[in-house]
C-alpha cells in the first residue's frame, strides 16, 4: 500500500464518517414537529411543547453548521498537509524530540480549541439563553477555560512523555506498559474525580439534615446501601437544567445532586431518581462499565502497535520521516469506524443497563415517583420525546423518555389516576 492510497482511504473515512452524522441528523430532524403528537400530551403543555421544538430546530441547524465547518476544516487539514506543517514548525520552535512532540499536540490542541470558540459561545451565550438555560456569567465562562486549558497541561503532558518514553524503551510493546497508565488513571478519576476536579469548577457541600436527607437515608437502608456522602453541587451556576450521578467505588463512592434537580423535584421524585442510581451500583453497572473501557482501551493499544512503526502513515500526511506523533494522527482516524462499532456496542449496553436501573427502582415502590420525574425533568430540559429510532440506535445511551416510562409502567402496578393524585401531593410539597 503506498502513501498516496492511505490518504485516499483517510480522506474517504472523514467524508463517509461526516456524511453517515448529518444523514443520522437528518433522519432525527425529520421527525421534529410542531404539532403535539398523541404520546406527548400528558407530558407537554402546548406552549412548553412548541419552545421544545423551537429549540430542537435551533440545536439541529447551528449543528449541521458546526459540523460542516468542523468538517472542512478537517479536509483542509488532510488536503493541504496541514499537519505536517504543525509538525514542521514544531521542529523549527524546538529541537528535543520530546518537546517537538509536546509542541506539535500542544499546538493542535489550543489552535483547535481557539476555532472552536466562537461556536461555543453563540451555543452558551445565544441558543441556551434564548431558551432560558444559560446561567453562565461572561467571567465564569473565562475561567472555565482556562482551568480547561491548565488541566490539559497537567494531565497531558505527563501522558504524553510517559507514553513516548515508554515507546523509545519499548518499541511495539509500547501499548502494554501504556494500557497499564491508561488503565492507572481511568481508576484514579472514577475514585478521585469528584473530590479533586469538580471542586476546581464547582462548589460541592453535603447535603443539609431535614425531610430530603432523611427520605434518601430511609430508603437506602431499605434495600441495604451503605450511604456515608450526599453532595448538592451549584449546578445552577451554569445552567438551569438539572442533574444527579453517583460517582466513586467503595469508601469512595458518593451521591452528587444539582441544585437545579432539588429545586425542580419534589422530596418523593428524587428519592426515585436515587433509587436509579442506587440499582447502577447494585447491578455493578461502574465496575462492568469500567472494566468494558479498560478492554476497549487495550484492544486499541494493541491495534496502534502494529502502526505505529510504520512509515507509511507519516508520509500519507506529507512527513517524510517517520514520526511518532503523525503516526498516531493518521491512526486515529483509521480506527474511527472500529470506534464507531465499539461506540454502537457500549450504548447497546448503557441503554440496557438504564432499563435495569429502572426496574430496580420500580421494584421498590418508585415507579410512580421516577415517571412524574422524568416528566419534570423533561420539560424543564425541553427533551425530545420522539426521536428517530434510528437516531437513538446510534447516539443514545439512554431508551426515550417515553420508552422508560412505558417499561417503568410494565414493571410496576401503575394506576394512572392514583399517579395523578399524586403528583399533586408532590407539587404541592415542592
């Protein structure tokens, strides 16, 4: 295979990667409507239902622009040798193969992410505020990117020495050493994440003693869960959508809820958002999801070392001496549509997994309290009910809001008219 073939087979994996995103889109977008289908009606005033789909349009319009830039931008990259013009000029600037590489990434990186700028802030400061979402002030969307930027540096340069020295020593057998750090860090932040990198962008403070703590300390010693954290984070510094996660493994292991789901929810619907949570723990759904990426990662390791001695891939993007950092370039893009499979895989499985969450929850008692939930919490976030099957076949990691509350109703002795009594008791606790 010569060079000028692998850029052609490059080239010809970003356009069909492109094409197969925007007909995916396109099909999504199809079954946008402003007419209020039937299955929508209890969930949906008419009013929140039109803003909803108001602001799917928008969201589907400045993606396809996004996108399209993003995807010229990429061919003119591969086109004109862009780069190994990074990686000329990184050779210009410094002369240690070390630094030429930490120069190279570190040029790609802040280059992109400087272009990609202004669509974040339209995205921030235009689309989410026209629809009531965004609470992000002008300062604290400044800081967010340079706490992004210094994060990058501090994690990312000892990444990337670590996995080139590991290559220099090594040679091919590189990726072994390299999954074993991959694999170090991935446990690193799932038991460290919350307690060192939220708080760099967050404020986190346990949650206060009264009705709220009381009810989700009696029903995890209902089904047995050891409950030592509850956080409520500021997620309404940013935005008024609203949101819960457990994070962490063992002694580690905490519950995070957004003020914003406090405020929207009442006492009985986020016991049953928790109770969601608690069933990922108690099916093991962290540690099987855990141990799924760390295979992903190896397999992609190992599949990199088989490429990355080769010169082929560097003179494919205009280099003509083998280089590390190209190599892994051209490599990336090459391994995008195993990605892809991988990636269908995982939200097969992640889609799987929330039904089991929500049986579990449904299993004890909190069916009723989980569908007025998720209802809430879909009109707050003006969430799509009916998207394209196809669609969600690809992007979902979670079944339909719809899809779930059927199931919910499935697994559980749901009585519609006990439910919307109800709902009134809840919103009159809220």
């Amino acid at each position: 295979m010569t060079p000028q073939l692998i850029l052609i087979v490059i080239i010809g994996i970003v356009i069909l990667g492109f094409a197969f995103e925007q007909i995916l889109d396109y099909l999504n977008f199809t079954k946008f409507s402003a007419i209020q289908p039937e299955e929508a009606e209890n969930i949906y005033d008419n009013e929140k239902y039109l803003n909803q789909y108001n602001y799917q349009r928008t969201n589907y319009k400045f993606g396809l622009f996004e996108g399209t830039f993003g995807f010229i931008l990429s061919i003119s990259m591969l086109l004109f040798y862009g780069f190994a013009f990074v990686d000329s000029l990184a050779r210009e600037l410094v002369i240690d193969e070390r630094l030429v590489i930490l120069v190279f990434f570190g040029l790609l990186f802040f280059s992109f992410d400087i272009i990609s700028l202004p669509f974040n802030i339209y995205d921030t400061f235009i689309i989410e505020a026209k629809f009531g979402f965004n609470k992000t002030t002008v300062t604290t969307f400044i800081l967010d990117k340079l706490k992004e930027w210094l994060l990058s540096v501090v994690i990312g340069v000892p990444v990337i020495l670590a996995v080139f020295w590991f290559y220099r020593q090594t040679g091919s057998m590189f990726w072994i050493y390299t999954f074993l750090l991959f694999v170090g860090i991935m446990v690193f932040f799932l038991l460290f994440y919350s307690n060192l990198i939220v708080p760099l962008f967050n404020k986190q403070k346990p949650l206060e003693e009264g009705e709220l703590k009381s009810a989700i300390n009696e029903f995890a010693k209902k089904v047995s869960f050891s409950l030592k954290d509850i956080y409520v984070i500021d997620g309404s510094k940013r935005s008024s959508k609203a949101n819960a996660y457990f994070t962490g493994l063992g002694r580690k292991k905490r519950i995070v809820l957004y003020d914003t789901l406090i405020k929207d929810l009442s006492v009985n619907e986020i016991v049953a958002v928790l109770s969601h949570e608690i069933g990922h723990n108690k099916k093991k759904h962290v540690i099987s999801g855990t141990i799924l990426s760390i295979i992903q990662t190896g397999l992609m390791l190992y599949i990199l070392s088989f490429f990355l001695d080769n010169p082929l891939l560097s003179q494919a993007l205009g280099v003509s001496k083998p280089s590390f950092q190209i190599s892994i370039i051209a490599f990336g893009i090459l391994y995008s549509p195993v990605s892809m499979i991988l990636g269908i895989a995982n939200t097969i499985i992640s889609r799987k997994n929330e039904y089991a969450a929500d049986k579990y929850a449904a299993d004890y008692g909190q069916a009723e309290h989980l569908i007025s939930a998720l209802k809430k919490l879909t009109v707050n976030n003006l969430s799509n009910l009916t998207p394209h099957p196809v669609y969600v076949f690809f992007n979902y990691s979670h079944p339909t809001v719809l899809q779930r509350i059927k199931a919910l109703k499935q697994n559980s002795n749901y009585h519609p008219l006990l439910n919307k009594s109800e709902n009134n008791n809840n919103h009159q606790c809220k």
